[in-house]
C-alpha cells in the first residue's frame, strides 16, 4: 500500500499509533474479534509480562498486540509454523489467534487456550491523505446491516487454504495406502463418477454465471448508492464550510458592537445621552449573540432527539398576543406595517407546548422582518379549519412582500441547514441558517405541516397547519401580579466565575436578597455544614466548577446527617442548557435548573416557589 499498489488492506486492527507510523488512516471499526491464547504451559496470567510469539508478516496481529498488551514481549519468527513450534517447545508463553481457528490448536491435547479479555476491533486501512475513499468506507459502515458483516466475515474466515501433496500424504496415509492397491475395476467407477461431476459441473457453472450476473447488478446498485453518499457528504461539508464561515463573521459582528459600545461609553464622560445610546445598542448586540447561539443549541438538541416535547394546557389567544406584542414593536421600528388577525379563541384551551409553538411563529415572523423591503409590510393571521368536539386543526400564516424565494432555493436549500436565500450582504441578513429547519423539524414533531409560496422580489407566504387536543376542563387562569421582592430571603451563591458571580450577586442584592458566594462545590458544602440549621433559605449551584463540581456538591449535601439537608432548596444556575443536563441536576437532588445567561424574573420566581412554597 505504500508503494502505491493497492488502496486499503483488511484487515488490521485499530491501533492509531500503529498507523500513524505506518504512514496509514483506519476506518471506523468493522466487527470485533474474540481473542485467545494459546499456550504450553500449565497456567497463564495475560497481565503478566509474557511472551508471545508472532509470524514476522503478520501486521495486524502486531499491531493488536502493542496496542493491547504493551507490557509483552513480542518474538518476531520466519513463519506461523516456526512461531507455533517454539510456543510448543516453551520458549515463548503462547501464541494469539482470533477464536475461530482455536480448535485448529487445540487438536493437540499438550495445548489449551484461554480467551482474553481484550478484543480485537477490526477496521480497513488505507493510505494517508484519501479523506473521499475514508468517507465513503465509513458511510458504508454505518449503513451495513450486521447480517452482512456476519456473513462475510464466516466466508472470509472459511476461506480455502492451499494444501501441499506432501501435506495432504501426511494427514492422509490409510487412504493413500489403500489408493495404492486399488484394482482396475475401481479406477473406472471412479471416471465414470468424474464424468458425471463434470457434467455437474457443467451446470452449476451456468448457474454461477448467472448469480455473478445477478451480484454484479447488486454491486452496480451498491456503487450508485456510494456515489450518492459521496454527493450527499460532499454536499452537507460544503454547507457546514459556508456555516462556519457565516458563523464565525456573524459571532464577531455583535462581539465586535460589544466592544466598540464599551469604549466609546468608557470615553463618553458625563455625556448621559451617548451613554444611554450605548447601553441600548449593547443590549441589542447581547441579544443577536444570544440568538446565534440558541440556535445552534435548538438544532443540536433536535438532531440528537433531545428536545422534550412536554404538553400543557395553553390559550391560543395568549400565544398569539404574546408573539404580537413582542415582535410588532420590533417591526415597526424598522418601518414595517403589521397587520394580524385570528379567530377568537378567548376561551379555549389546547394541549401543546407554548415555548415550541412560539419558537415556530417567532422565527417566521423573523425572517418576514429580516427579508423585508422597506416600508414593506407582514400579514398575520391564525384560523380554525377543521374542529370537533375535542379536537381542531388552525392555520397559522404569516406572509411578507419583502425579497422572496426562487422555487430552486424554496425546494433543495430552504429547510437545509445552515444554508440561507442572500449570503451575500452579510451584515444585513445576519444568521446562522437554522431558523428554518428547526422550524420544520418541530412543526413535523408537533404532528403539523408547513408550506411556503414566494417569488423574488415579490415576498413570501408560510402556512403551518397544526392539530391540537382540545382541553376541555381548563379554567381561565387569573393572572398574579409578580412581586420580585426577595428581602431577607438568605442565599449561598456557589460560582468559580468572578464576572457571573458579580452580575448574580447585583440582580438578587437588588432585589432585596442576602448573598453569600463560594467559588466551587467543596467551598459550598464546607460553608453549609458549617453553619447552623436555618442559615440559607436556597442555595444557587452552578455545575461546572473546579475542586469539586455542583452535581457532586448537591449529593454530598444531601447526604449530611442533619434535617435541613435533606429540605434546603438547591437550584442549578448553569450554561449546560440540554435534557440530560437537566435530568442529570434532578437525579443529583436538586430541585430546578436555570440555564444561563440567567433571566433574573426566572431566577426569581424559582426561588420563591420554594422559599414560600408557591
């Protein structure tokens, strides 16, 4: 292979310093082979410094071995047939076979095996530098069935090997005895018998001929479907390529307004307007970084099957007034007329998921504002098409007469992601192109379907149809007014960040809150088995700290032998943002999580419901 002769050698064994010096790359692993050892000996430990004779051609067995048992001295011989009978002779401790060819050894009753504990991960090896052949291998890996790696592997395995005459006499002298005095009358039954072989033979070749027809065909199907993996792969690193470039403009734009903000503001002086302007536009670039960056998140979450799609009851009104008054200021700022319309829906009751629902129409709505003309204009509407007692399917639509969509881009790129209409003028159509299939890909979870209609230069139409379970023993809720006073509620702040410690201790302090702050988990517990029973009302835990880690701190705490342990409200205040985060923090004992960056209204109100038990 390194001369350029072949392209991929099966098989070898995964070991990466092997290949690295071997000048080769490993594909991802093919199956998994058990193990054994062969010895002579009476007993045999594979922890111990042994010594194991090998075929001095043998590679990949090699390579198993220094990967595995680096600690065994390896003694190189000439053949299999030498290494077998210095094992034999104990001049070695044991050979190494892969379980299948155990009982060709154990035909000699001096020998036994004993299988090892380590298997041999079985991948392709091919030369350096070929990343497309790479690809296409490991593609083909992932979509194999088992059954057919199982089948050929017992075909590679039971592969005929070349049997010399002398070898043959040795293992065969009655029968080559016998031959020897055969009579005539013999030798003709026996041509007689190769005749009609051959016309066996003769038939089951045609047979053959036909199934290497038929496996040919299979294998021409097989390459098609390796090519369209290649286009597919070729396709899907070109988009992640444009990502990571859009990402990296897209992050640094708003970092950048940061930074230029807080000099500006540093050298502003007593000038109250420019410092208020700055502040404002710090705000706006905090929410665009923000944004990049949940989408990012939610497109994760959705590909690893990870989002929680929990229902609750909701009021579609309260949905669709919500995204109105959130979204309908922004628009008209930027000279965009609104106009929004909907069934009444006043007194029903629905079972959904508000924060998904409200995901799906922000973004469209978003993307109407973000791909407008100017003075251009977004229609909205929400309608019931279909209802029965306990169940109604609405069409939500929001259409825009801004940019529009080619039909080419609308059916290959729309719902794909990273890719956006206008890359071009980045700085007005920042984004990280994900908007749009995470909206697909939750209107498809919600059991819905989306459409779009658009033209260039003329706007675009998207209608998401969604059924809903209506909820028919839901009772208006009355609203409660928010009280955000947090006096003398006592809070132990567990943060290694100095900078969101700070921020933290200003939100809670100026909410009326008691704050004391440690800076790992150790800290946290020592400060709590120190004091006396009563002293914190909630402790706030982030969980990735140094010394000792929030998940860990938590289940110590509890673990104390004293009541309040057991009752002390304990909230993660963390950046890990995913459901196994989540689930992790509640198997630990604590009572919530918060993601950050912290939103002090949630933090808040988390805190009383357990501190007051609301």
């Amino acid at each position: 292979m390194q001369d350029g002769k072949i392209d991929l050698i099966f098989h070898t064994n995964q070991n990466p310093y092997f290949a690295e010096t071997n000048g080769f790359a490993l594909s991802d692993t093919l199956l998994t082979l058990n193990m054994a050892a062969i010895t002579a000996k009476d007993s045999f430990d594979e922890n111990k410094e042994n010594t194991v004779a090998v075929e001095k051609d043998d590679f990949a067995l090699k390579a198993y071995l220094s990967y595995n048992y680096p600690q065994w001295k390896v003694v190189e011989y000439e053949t299999s047939d030498a290494a077998i009978k210095a094992m034999q002779k104990e001049e070695t401790d044991c050979i190494v076979s892969n379980s299948g060819t155990v009982s060709d050894y154990l035909k000699n009753n001096k020998l036994h095996s004993v299988f090892l504990t380590k298997e041999a991960d079985v991948p392709f090896a091919i030369q350096q530098g070929e990343p497309v052949l790479l690809s296409i291998l490991n593609k083909t890996l992932t979509s194999m069935p088992t059954t057919q790696f199982s089948g050929a592997v017992v075909s590679y395995n039971a592969s005929s090997r070349k049997v010399t005459a002398k070898d043959f006499i040795q293992d065969n002298l009655l029968t080559v005895s016998l031959i020897a005095g055969i009579s005539f009358f013999v030798v003709l039954c026996i041509i007689l018998d190769s005749l009609k072989k051959s016309k066996r033979a003769e038939e089951k070749s045609k047979k053959s001929a036909e199934q290497a027809l038929k496996l040919n065909q299979e294998l021409e199907e097989k390459w098609q479907e390796l090519q369209n993996a290649l286009v597919e792969a070729q396709s899907a690193n070109k988009a992640k390529t444009s990502f990571l470039n859009n990402m990296s403009h897209d992050i640094r734009t708003p970092i950048n307004g940061i930074m230029g903000m807080l000099t500006i503001l540093e050298k502003s002086g007593n000038d109250g307007e420019r410092a208020k302007d700055c502040l404002n536009k710090i705000n706006e670039s905090s929410k665009l970084l923000l944004s990049l960056v949940n989408d990012v998140l939610d497109m994760a979450k959705l590909e690893s099957d990870t989002v929680v799609f929990s229902d609750e009851s909701i009021n579609l009104d309260q949905v669709c007034q919500e995204i109105t008054e959130s979204l309908s200021f922004q628009a008209e700022e930027k000279g965009l007329h609104v106009i929004g319309e909907h069934d009444d829906y006043s007194g029903i009751y629905v079972w959904s998921n508000a924060v998904h629902l409200k995901k799906v129409l922000m973004n469209l709505f978003t993307n109407s504002m973000k791909y407008n003309k100017v003075n251009g204009s977004i229609y909205m509407s929400m309608r019931t098409i279909e209802r029965s007692e306990d169940h109604m399917t609405c069409e939500f639509k929001i259409k825009d007469n801004g940019i529009g969509m080619s039909e080419e881009f609308i059916k290959n790129e729309l719902f794909t992601p990273f890719v956006q209409a206008d890359n071009s003028p980045r700085s007005d159509y920042n984004g990280t192109g994900l908007g749009m299939p995470i909206v697909k890909q939750l209107v498809e979870k919600m059991g819905g379907t989306i459409t779009v209609e658009s033209k260039l230069g003329e706007g675009s139409c998207f209608s998401v149809i969604l059924p809903f379970e209506i909820d028919t023993n839901a009772r208006p809720e009355e609203k409660e007014d928010f009280n955000a006073d947090l006096s003398g509620v006592r809070i132990l702040l567990a943060e290694d960040n100095e900078l969101n410690a700070e921020i933290a201790e200003f939100m809670l302090m100026e909410n009326g809150a008691e704050v004391e702050t440690v800076k790992n988990g150790l800290e946290a517990v020592q400060h709590f088995e120190a004091c006396e029973s009563g002293t914190y009302d909630v402790i706030l835990m982030d969980v990735m700290m140094p010394v000792m880690d929030g998940l860990t701190a938590t289940k110590t705490i509890r673990s104390l032998e004293r009541q309040d342990a057991k009752t002390i409200p304990i909230i993660a205040m963390t950046a890990n943002a995913f459901r196994e985060d989540a689930e992790k923090c509640m198997e630990a004992g604590m009572n919530a999580h918060l993601s950050k960056p912290i939103v002090i209204e949630e933090v808040i109100k988390t805190i009383l419901r357990y501190v007051h038990n609301d």
